[in-house]
C-alpha cells in the first residue's frame, strides 16, 4: 500500500512536523526540571511530546552572558539521547549574538533541534543569523524566528519565505511595548490579546505568512500560568480560530493543556483514519464517506490529523497505525 505522506503531501510538505509546545526556561534550576520532565513525559506518551527551549536572552543576567551560553551548551550536551533542545539566543544586534552562536552551536550543534533568533525585524536579520550559524556549524540547524514589532509583522512574509527558518512565533509583550501606550496594557493579557484589533491582525499575518511557506506558526505566551482552565481556552483559540499549531509554555503547567487542545479528538482521528483508509483502498482516487466526497485535497487535511495526533502522543486505530 503506497504510504499517504508520498501521496499526498509534496509542496505542502512542512517543514518538519514539530511538537506542538515549545517550553521555555532559562534559570538553571528550572532548564534542568524542564529537561527532566522531556523525558518523563516521553517516556509517557511514546514519543517526544514537546521541545524545551533553553533561554540565553531572558535567562542570561546582565554582564553573565557568557557564562550563561557555557552552562546551556552543558545542558544541551547532557540532555538524554531522544531529547528535543532548542536555545533561544540574544537577537543579532546584541554584543553577546555571536558568542552565543559560536558557543551553543559549535558545541554543541549535533544536540540542538533549532536555534530560536528574537527580535527579527527583517530578513537581513536572518541572513545574518545564518551566515554566524554556518560559520560555528556548517551542518547548520533550522532556524525559528520571533516576530515582536509592527514593521516584522509588516514583513513577516519576506522573513517566512527564507529557506532556514523552520518557525515564526509571535512576541506579544514586545509588540505591545512597540506602542508607546497605543495599546493599552490588557492586550498582553489574557482577555486582550484575543481581543484588540491591532494583536488579532498580528496574530493572522504571522500565521498566515508561516502557511505560505509551509513554516510552523507557534503561538505566543499566556502569561496567567496559574489559570489552567484559561490557558486551555487560549489555546484551544489559538489552535482552531488563529491556526497556529504550536505555542510556547512558560510554566509546567502550561504544558498538558496545551498538548489537549492542539491534539485531534478521538472522532476526529476515527474519521480521518475511515476517510484514509477508504481513499489508500481506492488507490487515492475519489471516493464518497458519510454522504460527502472527498479526494486528494481533503485526504491531505485528514492525514496531517493523523500526523498531529501521533505527533501529540494520541493512540491511534491499528489499521493505520503501521503508516507510523
């Protein structure tokens, strides 16, 4: 049976299907319980569940950004073999940048799953990542990027359509700051930044500049880590109204409702298993399920369902399980 993924997807292809939450901690106690956790809940679902992303550029203490860089290139070099670890680096235009390329990465590069660049507000900004990247670690890594003021969000397709960048998240709090008050200081809460006008624009041409591409749109923090049922709904929002298909954790608490709401449903998974199923039976030619048609456009839909819910830890039904 020719398998879905050779079928179906071709230009569409992402780039790379990644862990739908990406956690971020930057102080060392905290980096060695996130990556500790990483493991436990692998071990759990069966598969790595989300990225931990060590932080240079909130973590690092003023005038200590190097001795930061050597304890996250520790960190990364000791973190278990199926480890996903990512690090977050100073943007391009602080005096620490290229230290902590040629540190992190030319350290530690084969153990690193991205290098996230804050701050981006050109593509010039990513070229310039790239060529420091390169000349610490030919083999290169993706790069993800962070788009936190109006003038990146104005050129965040530009900036999506480079070939190294993996990733485009949204820097809500920077982008509200980038307003010199205009917007009032509830859009970086909970209630505002699905709310105001200027936050929801960012939020759609970021992830529709990632879709574009074919990149990953990752959706920013809630910063009330307290309120699961909350962060559950803001997730829930981000996943189906906004489509993003990441988003960052900034506590251990955020992580398990993220998982839930980026995660397909079992009906979901039981149709588009039957749907598949149905169309690999019928050599991907069209067919008709439950009294609707559908071909290669919807099979491909109902197979990134299948790719997100595996990616997510989700059982799926046996008979598509050997696609996995």
């Amino acid at each position: 049976m020719t398998h879905p993924r050779d079928v179906l997807l071709g230009a569409q292809a992402i780039a790379g299907l990644l862990p739908v939450c990406d956690h971020y901690s930057g102080v060392e106690a905290r980096m060695r319980k996130s990556l500790q956790l990483q493991t436990e809940m692998a071990e759990e679902f069966g598969t790595c569940v989300f990225d931990v992303t060590l932080d240079c550029e909130d973590g690092a203490p003023v005038g200590g950004e190097a001795e930061h860089a050597l304890l996250v290139t520790e960190l990364a070099l000791g973190a278990a073999p199926q480890a996903r670890v990512g690090v977050r680096v100073h943007p391009v235009d602080h005096p620490a940048f290229e230290a902590d390329v040629a540190q992190i990465a030319g350290k530690a590069g084969p153990h690193l799953a991205h290098i996230m660049i804050p701050k981006v507000e050109s593509v010039d900004d990513v070229i310039r990542a790239e060529k420091a990247l390169l000349s610490a670690y030919p083999l290169g890594l993706p790069l993800q990027v962070l788009i936190e003021s109006p003038g990146a969000v104005h050129r965040a397709f530009d900036i999506a359509a480079h070939p190294r960048v993996q990733s485009l998240s949204f820097g809500l709090m920077d982008f509200v700051s980038a307003h010199a008050g205009a917007i009032p200081a509830d859009g970086m809460g909970l209630e505002g930044q699905f709310t105001h006008p200027l936050v929801l624009r960012a939020k759609m041409e970021i992830a529709s500049a990632a879709h574009a591409f074919g990149k990953v749109p990752s959706h920013c923090v809630v910063t009330e880590f307290s309120d699961v049922a909350a962060m559950r709904t803001a997730a829930r929002r981000a996943a189906r109204e906004f489509g993003y298909t990441r988003m960052w954790s900034i506590h251990p608490s955020q992580i398990r409702p993220i998982l839930e709401a980026f995660s397909p449903d079992e009906r979901q998974i039981e149709t588009a298993s039957a749907i598949l199923l149905a169309a690999a039976r019928a050599d991907w030619a069209p067919i008709s399920h439950a009294g609707a048609l559908h071909d290669r456009a919807s099979y491909r839909h109902f197979w990134q369902v299948l790719e997100r819910a595996h990616a997510t830890g989700r059982a799926l039904p046996a008979e598509v399980a050997p696609w996995f």
